[in-house]
C-alpha cells in the first residue's frame, strides 16, 4: 500500500508541474526546458524568471506534494 500511496503522490506533483507549466506560459515565463535552452545559448536569465523557476515553482511542487498527502491521509 505504501508504494501505491507514492504513486498517487507522484501523479498529484505531476499534475501541478503541468499546470504550471501552463501558467509559467500564460504570464511569459520561463520554464525549465526554456531555461536550460537558453543557457547553452548563453542567454542570462532575468529576475522575475529566476524568482519562479527557484522560488515559486518549487514552492508550488511541494506544496502539492503536501496537499496529496493530505488528501492520501483522508482517504485511507
């Protein structure tokens, strides 16, 4: 049962990367993908860009990570 509750941890993470990666778009942020291809172009990274993808997105992952387990606790 354990490894079933890590599976659904996981897909719940999965589920908030995808919606903000969605969102990064939507506000014209960078994403993950969009950074490394740019740092190989040498392309410097700007603040708000930095701000997300070491500070808010991370944030949001475990903050997901938390919230399934939650919900993981409450249903079994």
């Amino acid at each position: 049962m354990e490894g079933i509750k890590y599976y659904f941890i996981g897909l719940m993470i999965l589920v908030f990367a995808i919606l903000a990666n969605f969102l990064a778009l939507q506000l014209g942020l960078k994403t993950w993908y969009a950074f490394l291809e740019g740092w190989g172009n040498g392309n410097p990274l700007k603040i708000k860009d930095g701000l997300w993808l070491f500070v808010i997105y991370p944030l949001i992952l475990g903050c997901s990570a938390k919230l399934a387990s939650l919900v993981w606790n409450l249903l079994f």
